[in-house]
C-alpha cells in the first residue's frame, strides 16, 4: 500500500523506514516545517523560574525537544543525578500523549515525575491529560504550558509569545483557581515545496494512496500549497477527531481513524488492505 507520511522531516523518514520494513510503499511529504522560537528569552526566563511552576505541560515531542535544547548547563549536569532536586522538587511534567511522554523520557525525566493519558486511552489531547492531573492541581500555583507558534499572516499580534493552539487545558486551569502561563519552545510554517513534491502529492491524490495526518495544520498548508486539487477520490488517516474534521472539510473522500502510535497506524492499514 503507498502510504504519504506528512509529519515535519526531522520526524517523517523514521516513519517511513519503518513502514517499508512492514513491506508498505511510503513517501514522506512534510507539510510542517518546526525550528526553534525566534525569541530566546522567554525560554530562558521559564527554566530561571523552574521550581516556581507546580507542572509543566508539553503540547507535543517538539515542545519537548526545543524546550530542553536550551536548558542551562548546570542544571543538565544536576538533572542525571538520581536525587536532583530539579525533580524532587521541581513541577510535574504533563504529556498529551505516548510521543510527547516518550520524548520527554529521552530528555532526561524520570518517568515518575510524568502524567500522561493511559496508555489504552480512548484519545491522547488536553481533555484525556486533565483527567489524570485535575486531581492535583494546586490553586493559586502556576502552571507553564509550553508549545509552539504558527508563523503566517493570520496569526495574533502577540502569538510568537503566547504562541498558537487550543486553550482548553489553560481554561480548566483558571477555572481551578491556578494560573496558566504560555512559553514558546519552536515554531511552525508550511514548507516550500518542490514541482517535483508537488507532483508527487498530487499523483497520490489519485492513486489510491493513503495519507496520514496527525496535525489539523497540516491539513490546512496541504490545501494552501495546491489550492485547486481535487481531493475526492483520496483516503487518509486521521490520529483525533478534530483533524477528521479539517480533512472532511478539505474533501477527502475516505477518512479513517487511528491512535498515533506507529503500532496503532499499521494496525488501521492493514485493516484497509
């Protein structure tokens, strides 16, 4: 089966490789293109004031991975010791889902100071998270939210400092009696394709190709970068209910559904086979 991976490249070819040892024909197509933030400082300043946080919550893998790539070298050094107080006595740190939890493992957190939705969740987003944190939260106590900023003309005025998404989570946070901050770790645009790229996706619009969307931006930049393809006749896989929605309303004919774990995307192509 052609299978068109559309997550950023940094993330896209492990995918592929590991579709194609399944023995599917994948493509990576990347319709997010992530680099750091363009202010620094504010990053700065959110591990400055790390114990001051009662949780840390990371939108997703990339909010980790950027976030802690400025982390200050002393407190890295202090950070592998088993009893660091940047641990014991720092914030918890809070993960949508099973890629966010696993990368904030690989940057150093012990597993014990994490929350994140079961495993067998039904969905991995705010509202699965705040089902297993709600129980904790602490009024009058901040808490950092860090995530990412889209950079396009529509975006507000003060987004590349509170950055771009959902403010759900920072609801029900206020609503606790506990303040929400917002940090931006990275930052996201639409790639510029290739005629070559271009080609590609729009074969592939046709042939029977399954695309996978785990982003709603992706969506929309695939519709900005070939505004007047027919989408009709495509099939795509879509990891929340949300992005099913922007795919339906782009006009894919066939949607289907998946957690978004790798395992779980196998599992959903062979059951369209």
């Amino acid at each position: 089966m052609r299978v068109v991976i559309t997550r950023p490249a940094g993330d896209a070819q492990a995918w592929v490789d590991a579709l194609q040892t399944a023995g599917h024909d994948a493509l990576a197509l990347p319709l997010i293109e992530v680099g750091p933030a363009a202010h620094t400082q504010p990053v700065a300043q959110a591990w400055a004031q790390w114990p001051s946080f009662q949780a840390v919550m990371f939108v997703s893998a990339q909010a980790v991975r950027y976030f802690f790539d400025s982390q200050p070298a002393d407190m890295r050094a202090e950070a592998v010791q088993a009893d660091s107080a940047i641990w014991s006595n720092g914030p918890r740190c809070w993960a949508t889902g099973p890629g966010t939890h696993k990368a904030l493992m690989q940057a150093g957190v012990p597993e014990a100071c994490i929350d994140s939705p079961a495993a067998d969740a039904a969905q991995f987003d705010s509202e699965a998270l705040w089902q297993r944190v709600s129980a904790q939260v602490q009024a009058g106590k901040p808490v950092l939210i860090v995530r990412g900023n889209d950079v396009n003309g529509s975006a507000p005025s003060n987004a590349a400092l509170n950055g771009t998404g959902r403010d759900w989570l920072a609801q029900q946070l206020q609503a606790a009696g506990a303040s929400a901050q917002f940090v931006v770790a990275y930052e996201r645009r639409a790639p510029v394709w290739s005629h070559e790229q271009k080609a590609q996706a729009s074969v592939a619009a046709m042939d029977g190709s399954v695309w996978c969307f785990s982003s709603s931006q992706a969506i929309q930049n695939l519709a900005q970068t070939l505004p007047a393809q027919s989408w009709a006749k495509a099939s795509c896989i879509a990891t929340h209910p949300r992005i099913a929605q922007t795919a339906q309303a782009l006009g894919f004919g066939q949607i289907h559904m998946s957690k978004p774990s790798l395992a779980d995307l196998l599992v959903s192509l062979e059951s369209l086979a």
